[in-house]
C-alpha cells in the first residue's frame, strides 16, 4: 500500500501540474466557459493532495 501512495501521490502532482499549464485541454476548455482561477485553484488542490499523499506514505512507512 505504501509504494502506491508514493505513486498516486507523485501522479496527484504531476497531474496537478499539467492542470496548472495552459496546454492542458480541461484548462482551455473550463477556462473559457467559467474562469481560469477555477482551474488554477483545482491544478493547486491536486498538487496539495498528491503532497499530502507522499508524506502519508512516509509517515505510514516510518
């Protein structure tokens, strides 16, 4: 269990990362119809989730 929360959470930050670029396809798509803080605010939640994650791991591992 611990090495999958290592990847999902290096997965969560990746992700949240690529939320965050503007060549992301969800980003163009959201951005134009609501706002681009929406998108940015969920690219910065993913990232804090897939943080929260690797240091679960760590701790859970310890």
């Amino acid at each position: 269990m611990i090495p999958d929360l290592f990847l999902l959470g290096g997965l969560d930050v990746a992700t949240g990362i690529f939320l965050m670029s503007m060549r992301a396809p969800i980003y163009k798509a959201v951005a134009f119809s609501l706002a681009p803080e929406i998108v940015f605010l969920l690219g910065i939640a993913v990232i804090v989730k897939g943080i929260y994650s690797i240091a679960y791991g760590a701790i859970a591992k310890g």
